[in-house]
C-alpha cells in the first residue's frame, strides 16, 4: 500500500499556471480540442489535495481551505480557461464591484436564518438540517436562475433528506407555516393513508423567477429514506415532461440531482442512472448534479467509504465534467453553478458540482458527531457560520454597511415568526398539499375520481380486424424482413381470419386501441422490442439496410397517439425507477416495464417497496404503471421461474379477516379504489387484453402487477375468441367452471381454485383422469383486490365439494398463504381449504428436470384423488 500512494503521489495534475502555459507553447493553432496533459514531476505542494491521492487528503483539503479558501479553484480554472473561455457562452466570475455580491449575501442569509429559526423553535426535533452547506440554497437559485435565462421554464428536481426543509422553503417557495405546522405532535391527518415525515415529502409550484421576470415551475419529487433511489424517477419524470411537450432538446424542461458524498459514491443506482442519461429513449439532454460533500457518511470517514479519491468519481464514467468548489466560498460557488448551468444549456450533458463543505451537527439534531469525529468536530465548532465570514468580508470591502446586513437578517427573521404564528391555526394536515406531480382535470377539484364505474373494455369487430391486419403486416415498401418473422406474421394472419387471438396479438390489439383513442404508450425494459420469448416483434429490422427498423404499431391510425418501445441498459432498479418516474407525469398513458424474467424484479426491489407499493399512502400520488413479469415453472431452473408472487400479495393492504360489503354498489370498482396495487395472473390472451384497456379506463390509477406466461404464449389452448373481446365484455376477475360439472353442481366431490398457467395442467389431467364431472376448476384472474363476492357464488353453486387450493409454485411461495384465508373468511370458516403443491422450499424451483416433472405430477396427483385429506379433516 506504501508503494501505491508513493506512486499515485507522483501523478499529480498540473496547477492552473503551469497547465496554461504548456498548453500555450504546444497546441497547435487550428486545435480547438483540449487534450489532457499529466506532469509526473510536479511537486506534490504545486497542487495540494486536488488529485486527491494522499492517504489523508480529507484533511490536507479541509485545513488547506481554513488557510485559503479559494485554493480549490485551481484546477478547474485551469480546464475552463483552456476550454472554454474561447466561447463567449462561458460566465464571468463576480468582480469586486459587482453589485450581485450585494444580491448573493441577500440570499446566503435566508439559507442560515431558516436553520437558525427551526434550531431555536424545535431544538429536539429531527430535521436534518443544512447548516456547514448554507450556500446550497443560493447555490441551487443561481442554477434554476440561469436556466430560466436560457429558457427553461419547468425543473423537476430531487434530493436527500438533509436540507430539504431549507430548499422547499426558499427555492420552491412552499409556503412556511405548512413547513412550520409539521413539526406540531397534535396535528391531525386529513388524507387517508400513513403520511409521511416532513423531510420526505415533496412539492410541485409555479411563480415568477424575480431574476429572469419569467415563469417558472419546480417540482421536488417525494422520496423515501433510501438515498439516491429518486434519481431514476426524477429522469424518467423530466423524460415525460419533455416528451408531452415536445421538448426533444432538453430545452424546456431539466433536472437537478441533490446527492451526498458518501451515497453519490456508495450507491449503485447513481451509476445506473448515469448510463441512462445519453441512451436514445431515456436521455434527458443533461442533467445538473449537486453533491453536497460534507465529508462524512453518517458516522463513516471517506477513506472507508470509497475507494476512488472524489465521491464524484463516478460520473467519469460518462465524462461528465466535475467542479470541486469550496462552500466557504460563496462567489466560487455562484460563479461554478453559472458554468454548470451554462454547460447543460450548451453541450446537453450532465454535469457535476461538488459543493465540499461541513456538517455542523451530527447525522441529525440529536446525534453526537464527537463520538466518532472528535478532532473533525472540534475544528468545526472553532467555524464562523460562511454568511457572517461573507458578510464580514463584504462589510469590510464597503460592499454592504452592517446596518443593511442586520436589516436583512431581521426581515427574514420577522417572516419566520409571522409564519410562525400562522402556523398555529392549521389544526389538519393535508398531504395531499404536498403533491409533487399534480393531474390537473384529472379528478375533481377535491381530488377524487369523477366516477366510479368502468365502461365496457370490449372493441368493435372492425377495429380487431384492422389492428390485427396490421399486426400481420409490413406497413413499409422495400422492407426486407427475415424469413422465421415473415411465418410469425402468416400466423398471425391466419389467426385474425379465424377471429381468434394469442398472447402477442391480444397485447397488440390492447396497445393499438389505446392508441387511437389518444392514450400515450411506454413499454420498457430489456429486450422488449422482440419479446424474451421471441413472441411480440413489436420493432422489425431490414434484412438488407443496417440500423433501418419499423414499428407497424406507429401506423394504425391517422391521428393516433405515439406508440414508444424500447429496449432498455441491462439494469431493473434503473429504469423501472424511471418509467416509474415517466408515469407520474399523466394519469392519460399507459407505461409498461417487462422484466427479462419475473425474477429479475428482484433487484429493483427498492422502487416496488418504497415508491409502487407504498407510494399513494405516504405521498397521497397515484400511479398507474404496469409490470409485466414472466411467471411458471417450467423446468428451467431455480432462476427465472417465479417471479415471486408471494412478495406482493403480502404487501397488499386488504384485510384477510374481514368480509366486506358485498352489496355495495359499483362493489369492484371501489373494491380496486382501495387497493394499493392490483395483482392478476390472466390464464387467458383476452383476460390479458382486458385488463390492460381496464388499467386505462378506470377513473383512477393503481399500479398493475401481471405474472405473465411463457409457455402459454405458443400454448394451442390458450387463445381466444373475437366474441370474448367485442362490446360489453370486460376482464374477468374470476373464470368460473363451464364444462360437464357446472351442469351437475350437486355432484361435484371438489372444487378446485387456481391461478395461471396450472389450470391448463390440471385441466389436462382431469380429462385423462375422466373426472369432469366430479371436479370443477375455478380461476382466480384478479389476486388483488381478492374477489370476494364471486368466490362466494362458486362455492355455493357447489354445496357438497371440498375447497382446495392448487399452485405449482412451493408451499412457503406462491399464492397460498395469500389465499387461504380470504377464502375462509369468504365462507365463514364453514369448511377447510385443502393445499395440493410443491412442498414448502428454499429454492423457487428444482434445477433437475426429472424431479421437476415429478413434483408436477405429485401435485397433480393430490388434486384429483378425492381421499387426499381424509386422513385430515
């Protein structure tokens, strides 16, 4: 190790001095392109702390800056004088008469007077403040100011929990005493749901930007506790706001990323997010990231924290230039903000500030920091406040007198107290105020739907024709396509001629009905252009012309609505965070992801259980996204075959002991209104279409999980009927029994619930088993919102069949425990519900195919020997 930093010490970058005068003496003079240069005999002295390299250069940088703050500029003076001061975009740094230092100690003291008040008001109270990087405040206005200059007039930001009070009060402009009113222990929750804590929730707002005299509207996206997570979501919802208003350059609508050092380096969805800031479909033309580097992780130094020498190394994976600034220095800051801006407008890539500053508290109000940081913390309490050394400083330069200084800082202070005071008066809280991504015409103005009932989702015949003409079709001339799809399209032509559809058409005619009626559709994820299974082949390529593709779903209708599929980077937290994201934006669009397999959802589990499940209860922000994941055990393995329904049945927040009204009008409709999130596993093409026109129809928005097949989708069985799908059908909670044993009701010995692909398994069996008429076979489409009231007629049609329950996945996994007892509840406890499955395991599937089979026919054989649990009752 010795060796190392030996060797890394002698890899210093030139000073600004240096680096300007080589660059000088050897471009050439039509270069117009910088080339990095290394000296590896500067000395270290020559550039102390920037490279880094030092084993101790957390506190080289922070004692370098006590003696002079303005050493950290060198190196990126350097790079910006040899870059860009050719360009007269490029902004000046203040000048010593600039009347906007004037202006910046104005809006540094706003930052510093608000910690300050909330300190004395609520000193025992968590609130994460900002205090050791006041000037984030300033900083973040003179970004938004900039960009509203070069026409931006929508950002959508995100960011942790610390300052977020600050920058909700001074750069959104939330109003204070709804900031105040939080912090109040006997204030009572207006809107349904957990709610959540103050330095989670977000805001949307449109007011005038005083600089610029221009509108300008901020959203600060809602986020949960665990760090960086909203970053996907903050691209994927400025990528919807750009696309709904035409903003194909970035122009109008852009992000701005908080981040803190120790999670900028540490966590893996930054660099995720990172590479999806330049890929075709998930770009949004540059992205402003601010690192708030208080040089420390909650109690962990740096140098255990990461391995690379900045926290912002990671964004060198797509060179995104980076300004080290010291936040002691406000006018560095100001004048690095105005570069960072400039360089978004200029070059539409992301860029980085990373503000290296102080935390002057611990981790939060009431924690010690000296436990851990005694020496770190000692130097900081020894640390002038940065507004009262900028105001010294200016009041020394003749800048600004005292009296004008303490008349600024007692306005401020003055409106504190009046909002103070307001504050007392609000006796309701209501998240629901808090909103980060409004609907406007959506609901009503009290925020409800306007109806509570769903038209028919059927389609007319014609339209079935003409989407599924189209599907069978090349709607391009001279495009070659390869000779296996040129079968797959007969197929399908064959299939419309016969008034049926499978799986890849039932989906088309949903997307393509949506779409002319000016629905917007997003289908994401890996490999979703042709489909896993090689099944959908949604984007056809030219045989014979590279890169020349075809989206026949694009040309349906005259005026229809854009159709937008795409392949996405090989990462599920990511980018289903930023269709997450692309979803919050309208309530009129239908946004898809598809995992690879079902189990790939796993590692994006974040996003499910912070933002999709939870989502409506803590932030009062309905959403209507959809998974796709492929489900079934088919042989293939413990990877890929369940997408493990068991993980979202058991957040589902009905209760499994509680019958409700089942004569309650519109009873399913206000079923889905209560829900969290809505859980199918459709056995059936035209279930699948139907549900997913429903997603769209509802007057509502829940996210929707579908357990999608894979062998069912070639499956001869599984198609459906034109009949199925004309006007006055709808999705089918439950497929009830409709052969032999519906007709004898009285003579059926068991009734059968099932879910998925199963049902064509044990359907198989019972006719080779001849028991049609002992057995009858019920299919539960919609797991969640469970289907009480249906239930409860097929289990009264057949008064003298016991009740089991069958699955292919494991007992411990699945939909049994799920189940179960809502069965049970919906009878009234009045018999047992049996279980014939797999026995409980670690692993969702056997690796060997012969125990596979075995496992299937075991259960199989469970199903249909009617004295299976008569050693039980």
């Amino acid at each position: 190790m010795f060796h190392l930093r030996t060797c890394a010490a002698k890899l210093r970058p030139l000073t600004a001095s240096q680096t300007v005068k080589t660059f000088s003496q050897n471009r050439p003079a039509a270069a117009r392109t910088f080339q990095q240069i290394r000296c590896y005999s500067a000395p270290v002295a020559a550039e102390p702390f920037l490279s880094g390299t030092s084993s101790n250069y957390v506190e080289e940088m922070y004692c370098a800056w006590l003696e002079n703050p303005k050493s950290v500029h060198k190196g990126f003076t350097a790079w910006t004088s040899l870059t860009w001061t050719r360009s007269s975009t490029c902004p000046l740094p203040l000048s010593s008469g600039d009347r906007s230092r004037h202006f910046l100690c104005g809006r540094s003291s706003v930052g510093w007077r608000f910690e300050e008040f909330l300190q004395r008001k609520w000193s025992s109270e968590k609130r994460f403040g900002l205090e050791g990087c006041e000037v984030l405040i300033p900083a973040l206005k003179t970004i938004i100011d900039k960009s509203s200059e070069n026409g931006v007039d929508y950002v959508i930001m995100g960011m942790p929990h610390r300052g977020r009070l600050n920058v909700l009060a001074n750069v959104i402009r939330k109003e204070l005493e709804q900031i105040f009113c939080q912090f109040d222990s006997k204030l009572e929750a207006a809107d349904e749901g957990s709610g959540d804590v103050k330095y989670h929730l977000g805001m949307y707002h449109r007011r005038i930007n005083r600089v610029t005299d221009r509108n300008i509207t901020l959203s600060l996206v809602a986020n949960p506790s665990h760090l960086e997570a909203a970053d996907p979501v903050v691209m994927g919802k400025t990528k919807a706001e750009q696309f709904y208003c035409g903003d194909t350059e970035g122009k109008k609508v852009m992000s701005i990323l908080l981040h803190g050092d120790a999670a900028f380096a540490g966590q893996g969805i930054v660099y995720e997010t990172f590479h999806l800031s330049d890929l075709p479909s998930y770009t949004t033309h540059g992205t402003v990231h601010v690192v708030v580097n208080n040089q420390i992780g909650f109690t962990t130094d740096p140098r255990m924290a990461r391995s690379s020498p900045y926290p912002t190394d990671v964004a060198r994976v797509v060179n995104a230039p980076i300004f080290h600034v010291n936040s002691d220095d406000p006018e560095a800051v100001m004048y690095v903000c105005k570069v960072a801006a400039e360089w978004r407008s200029t070059f539409h890539k992301d860029v980085v500030v990373d503000l290296v500053c102080y935390r002057r508290n611990g981790h939060n109000e009431m924690d010690e920091p000296m436990f851990t940081q005694p020496l770190m913390y000692k130097q900081i309490r020894k640390q002038k406040p940065v507004l009262q050394k900028y105001a010294e400083l200016l009041v020394s330069q003749g800048v600004v007198n005292q009296p004008e200084y303490e008349e600024e800082i007692s306005k401020y202070d003055k409106i504190c107290e009046e909002a103070f005071a307001r504050s007392k008066d609000e006796k309701i809280l209501h998240i629901k105020h808090w909103l980060d991504s409004p609907w406007p015409g959506f609901f009503t103005l009290d925020g409800q739907p306007r109806s509570m009932s769903c038209p028919s989702t059927g389609l007319t015949e014609d339209v079935l024709t003409h989407i599924g003409n189209v599907a069978s079709s090349v709607p391009v001339e001279d495009f070659t396509i390869h000779g296996g799809l040129s079968r797959i399209l007969k197929t399908r032509g064959e299939m419309v001629k016969n008034r049926t559809v499978d799986w890849a058409l039932a989906e088309y005619m949903a997307f393509g009905s949506l779409l002319k009626e000016g629905i917007h559709i997003r289908l994401s994820g890996q490999d979703v252009e042709r489909g896993t299974f090689s099944h959908r082949h949604h984007v056809l390529h030219d045989q014979n012309v590279d890169k020349r593709t075809c989206i026949p779903m694009n040309h349906l209708w005259p005026n229809q609505a854009p159709y937008t599929v795409c392949n996405s980077s090989l990462s599920e937290y990511g980018v289903l965070g930023f269709e997450l994201g692309f979803a919050m934006a309208s309530p009129n669009a239908l946004v898809l992801w598809e995992a690879q397999f079902g189990d790939f959802h796993n590692t994006a589990q974040c996003i499910i259980d912070q933002f999709i499940c939870p989502g409506q209860a803590k932030w009062v922000r309905q959403n209507g996204i959809v998974l796709l994941l492929p489900h079934g055990m088919e042989g293939m393995g413990p990877e890929h075959s369940s997408a493990r329904p068991e993980r979202f049945l058991q957040m589902c927040n009905d209760d499994p002991d509680v019958l409700p009204d089942l004569m309650e009008a519109n009873f399913d409709i206000n079923q889905l209104y209560d829900c969290n999130w809505v859980v199918v596993n459709c056995s059936t093409p035209g279930n699948f279409f139907h549900v997913l026109r429903r997603q769209i129809l509802l007057p509502f928005r829940k996210p929707l999980i579908i357990f999608t097949p894979k062998s069912l989708l070639r499956h001869p069985e599984a198609r459906t009927s034109f009949d199925e799908m004309l006007p006055g059908t709808h999705f089918q909670r439950v497929i009830p029994e409709d052969g032999p044993a519906a007709q004898d009701p009285e003579s059926v010995k068991r009734l059968l619930f099932c879910t998925g692909k199963v049902y064509y398994d044990l359907t198989r069996e019972r006719k080779a088993r001849g028991m049609v008429e002992q057995v009858a076979i019920t299919r539960i489409e919609q797991l969640s919102p469970f289907p009480f009231d249906l239930l409860l007629k097929e289990v009264q049609k057949y008064p003298s069949a016991e009740l089991a329950w069958c699955q292919e996945e494991h007992k411990n996994q699945g939909y049994y425990d799920y189940v179960k007892p809502r069965l049970r509840t919906t009878i009234n406890r009045a018999k047992p519900v049996w279980y014939a499955g797999r026995d409980p395991a670690a692993a969702p599937a056997t690796g060997n195919k012969k125990t596979h089979l075995t496992e299937l026919q075991r259960l199989l054989d469970t199903a249909f020997d009617l004295d299976a649990f008569k050693n039980f009752s």
